[in-house]
C-alpha cells in the first residue's frame, strides 16, 4: 500500500478506512473484488451495522474523520455499544437513512435508526470528540493572528 494507490481507491469510491487498511490490500492481492478484504470476521462501516472492527492500518482516531470522504467530522457515529467513534461529515450523514430522534430529550444529539415498525438503537450520533487544550489554543491563536488582532 503506497499513499498513490490509497487515493486512487478512494477515488474509485472506497472508503479511505477500507484504502488505508492492510486487510484491504490483501485482498486485491488475492484477487478479491472491490471493496472486499482478507478478513474473516464481519468488518465494514456504520452503515453495514460495524466499525472497522477488524482494521488494520494507520487510523488510530476514526471519530475525527468522516469514513466516507476522509473530511473533517462534525459528527461521529456509535454503532450499538462499541466504544469505538467513527467519524461522518454533514454532507454524508444522509446515508445513514431513516434517521430519527431519540427519545432522550430534545437537546440530545443521540438519533436511533427507524427500521419500518420499530426504531432499534443501532446507531447513535454523537459530537466528535473534544479537541484538547493544546489544539484549541493553537487554533484561538491562528484565529487571532489571521485576524490581527495578535
């Protein structure tokens, strides 16, 4: 895996958590169609109902990404009780259709998926993660000198 084979299967339409992951190589190796990999187990995004759960590449925070696109975040997807975060942009948070909100009050950013007669929580959007104190500080002080007012 080289960064030119990364964004060319990302142009073809493979998730750059798929391009980035060494499963996935090995099974172009193999010979397998795209986007199918090497692993054994079930492994894929929130929309297949997982979270990379089997990857193996150089993504160690998938809530800051979009899994889609590869974008900034500005929502991260919880798939049923996995710890794991995985990061959507608005422009893609379409595809995780028939969205509705959770019953957990109206400033909750936690949705459930509707699935004909009964929604079941096996998605959850949440905020990304927070931004910790070095990063917000650096990003105030960019502001302020793009501002002039350093």
């Amino acid at each position: 895996m080289n960064a030119e084979d990364v964004v060319n299967e990302i142009a073809q339409g493979v998730s750059p958590v798929c391009a980035t992951c060494s499963q996935y190589w090995r099974g172009r190796e193999l010979g397998f169609p795209r986007p199918k990999c090497a692993t054994l187990v079930r492994c894929g995004s929130p929309i297949a109902g997982d979270t990379f759960s089997q990857y193996e590449g150089i993504i160690t925070d998938f809530g800051r990404w979009c899994f889609v696109c590869a974008a900034e975040a500005e929502f991260a997807v919880q798939v049923r009780d996995d710890e794991r975060l995985v990061g959507i942009c608005k422009g893609h948070v379409r595809l995780l259709t028939e969205l509705e909100a959770s019953e957990q009050g109206t400033q909750s950013p936690l949705l459930s998926i509707a699935t004909g007669r009964t929604r079941l929580p096996l998605l959850q959007l949440v905020p990304p993660p927070k931004k910790g104190l070095f990063q917000a500080i650096a990003e105030m002080e960019a502001g302020l000198a793009a501002d002039g007012q350093r």
